[in-house]
C-alpha cells in the first residue's frame, strides 16, 4: 500500500504543478464544457468519496444514491462543488482531502475489499485507480494548457487497470466478449517491455504504454496512437477500450490530437 500511495502521491504533484499556474483555472479543455477549474473540481469530489468508502461504507452508499439521482436530473455534484468555491477554495481543499485520503489509505488492508460504483474492489486497485483518473484528468488539463507531460513509469498502474478492464469494456458496450484471450505488449518510458498474458497467444496488442494508456482512457482516438492489434479479437476490443467505471464516453475525434 505505501508503494501505490507513493505513486498516487507523485501523480497528484505533478498535476498540482500545472494547475498552480495563474490564471489557468478558467481555460476550456477538451472534455465539452468542463474547465481546467472543473476537472480539480472532480478528482477532489471523488477523493472525498474514496476516503469515505475507506471509512464509512454505509455513509458513501447512502451518497453514492444521491449522486446517481443527481446524474438522472441532469447535474454533475463532482463539477458543481468546485463551481461554488474560489480557484484558491478549490486548490487548497483538493490538497487537503487527497493527502487525508492517502494518509488513510496507507493503513489499509491491502486484501480488503472498498465499496464504489460498482462491484466492491480489492485495496490496491482502488488506490490505482485514483492513480489512472488523477492521470487521465490531468491529460486533459495538459491537452488545454498546451503541455507535454513526460511518461514516466507510473503509467504501469495506467495500463494495467486497462487491460484488466476488458471485459467490462465488452458490457459497457452492450456486447459479448470473445472467449479468445489476449496478450498485450507495450514499451515503457523506460524501454522495458511490460506484458500482460500467456506467450503464446495468438491475438496481441501491441505499441507504447502511454499510447495504450491515452487510447483506454479514452483521451486519444485510436487512429491518432501507435497501438497495434493482431487478431479479431485485439482489433474489436481496441475499438471499445475503457479503463473507466460507467457508461462509454465519446472520447475524442480521429485528428484531434494527430501527431
């Protein structure tokens, strides 16, 4: 558990660097209608939900009720909450309830299992996976800035979370899932090879981890990325990759960020 909160930790600096620039809070990015103000505004309602499905698991149920009947009438709490507040208001209280979260988190049971939107998860996928929305959110932050961020060897935790959702990328979508498996191959930022599945497994994925990283979070089109699929089954599945909870999103269009 300190070793995944170390990585989450890291995660959550670097963004805060961006975002502690003047006058950048405000900026449109390209996840329609949100500002970089409103993504912030997401991942500290989400670390506020995560700390209280850490504590008090009767409480976040009850929340996650109201959230979701939020959702039907049309408004986004995660989004509302950072609107009602001052950029300063939202910066030092998303910096306050992430370190309380991952304070937390480190005495944790790494076998236990924490309750979310969904099927309960086991310790350490919960903590990576506010590792990949601190990420993915904060590629969108980059993309409005105009910044490149550095790949760095974090992005393990990223793709790892993407392949294990495979199949509920088939649910998502209303499909059935290929019985075939599939191995993925993908470099690091280090050069080292990172592989998830048996060797001899006819149906691949290969390319860069951050490629299959920004292709499951649905933050680049496919055809923008050098992600490679062989067999039916890699090429459907690349086609619907999510590394996210809920309904598929939109993601990007093809060009939109062509290299």
């Amino acid at each position: 558990m300190d070793a995944i909160c170390d990585d989450v930790t890291a995660e959550q600096e670097d963004l805060d660097r961006i975002v502690s620039a003047p006058d950048v809070l405000e900026r449109p990015t390209p996840a329609p209608g949100w500002t970089v103000g409103d993504q912030i505004s997401h991942l500290w309602f989400f670390d506020q939900r995560a700390l209280m499905a850490l504590t008090d698991p009767d409480a976040f149920a009850a929340d996650a009720e109201q959230m979701l009947a939020a959702l039907e009438r049309g408004t986004d709490p995660s989004v509302l909450q950072g609107r009602a507040v001052s950029g300063e208001q939202l910066l030092s209280s998303w910096r306050r309830d992430r370190a309380t979260l991952v304070d937390r988190a480190r005495a944790v049971d790494p076998k236990s299992r924490v309750p979310w939107y969904g099927p309960a998860m086991g310790a350490r996928s919960f903590l990576t996976a506010r590792l990949m929305e601190t990420w993915a959110h904060g590629q969108d932050i980059a993309d409005a800035l105009g910044i490149e961020r550095p790949a760095t060897e974090r992005l393990r935790h990223v793709a790892h979370i993407g392949v294990g959702a495979r199949p509920f990328s088939y649910v998502a979508n209303g499909r059935s899932m290929p019985e075939e498996p599939v191995r993925v191959e993908l470099t690091a930022p280090s050069g080292d090879t990172w592989t998830w599945g048996a060797d001899d497994v006819a149906d691949r994925v290969t390319g860069p981890a951050l490629d299959f990283c920004l292709l499951a979070t649905q933050r680049r089109h496919r055809a923008d990325l050098d992600v490679r699929a062989e067999g039916p089954g890699a090429d459907e599945w690349l086609d619907i990759a999510q590394a996210f909870a809920g309904p598929p999103g939109a993601g990007r269009r093809a060009g939109q960020f062509a290299r």
